[in-house]
C-alpha cells in the first residue's frame, strides 16, 4: 500500500469521555486540521469549532509518521482544565496544555483513527493532587477528496 500523504487539510473530531461537563454522555468536537511536511516530522495547525465545546486557542501540533501510523503532539498556549464543578477553565500558565495523540490510517474509510491523552492532576477539596489523565478517541479525514 502506498503511504498515507498527510499534507494539507483535513476535517474531523475528538470525544471526551462520560461525565464531562456534567453532560452524562460523550461530547464530539469539531475540528480542523492542517499539515505542513518535513523530511522525517510534520508540523500543523488545529482550529476547533468553540460553537461546538472545543477550546478558542492557538493550538500548533508536531508529530512524525510511520507508514499508516502517526503520532502528533497538540500545545496549547493556555492551561485547560475541569474544575472540581466540572466547569471547563482556560488560564494563562507556566504549565499549557498538551494533548498526545497516536492512530493508525484505515484505508477502507480513508480516515486516521485514534486515541488521545491529556496527562494531568486533579486538586480534591482538601487541596490534595491527583493523577486526572483524560482520554478521547479522533478521527481525521480529507477535507477535499484527492
């Protein structure tokens, strides 16, 4: 099979897990999404539809490829995170947001699918961290079919 050409722009989503701003089911949000290539990285930009959950940001991705499989890392200028009254918060930080992202390319619907995973801590009301890694799945396909 020929490898997956992923310059260029692309449209699809990412889901939150159950519970999520109070919403007891799972949120797909919008995106879209645009690749410049390097010899061995790619680079890009993402732009989520805020109308639909996702977050007003500069969001700029790095990443590599691997025949059908790429993995891309997603820095965020602000700090988002779920309060302890699962309210969404964006701050300016020291820490901004990183999303990890891996997934593989399904030839028979022309899309990469995956997981993401946002590593965190939660505060609890005794002002006690915790571990709070989030994960999602995505799905990108061709904004304009080749």
């Amino acid at each position: 099979m020929d490898i997956v050409e992923i310059k260029g722009d692309w449209i699809g989503f990412y889901t939150y897990n159950t519970g999520y701003h109070n919403s007891g089911n799972e949120l797909k949000i919008p995106f879209r999404l645009t690749f410049e290539r390097g010899i061995n990285e790619f680079v890009g930009r993402i732009f989520e539809e805020v109308d639909y959950g996702g977050i007003d940001d500069e969001i700029v991705i790095k990443g590599k490829q691997n025949g059908d499989e790429i993995e891309f890392t997603k820095y965020y200028t602000l700090e988002h995170f779920v309060d302890e009254n699962d309210e969404a918060v964006s701050i300016e930080s020291d820490h901004p947001t990183i999303v990890y992202y891996k997934g593989t390319f399904d030839h028979d619907s022309n899309k990469f699918r995956g997981q993401w995973e946002i590593t965190g801590l939660r505060e609890d009301e005794d002002g006690v961290f915790h571990a709070d890694n989030q994960t999602g799945l995505w799905e990108i396909w061709r904004e304009r079919p080749s």
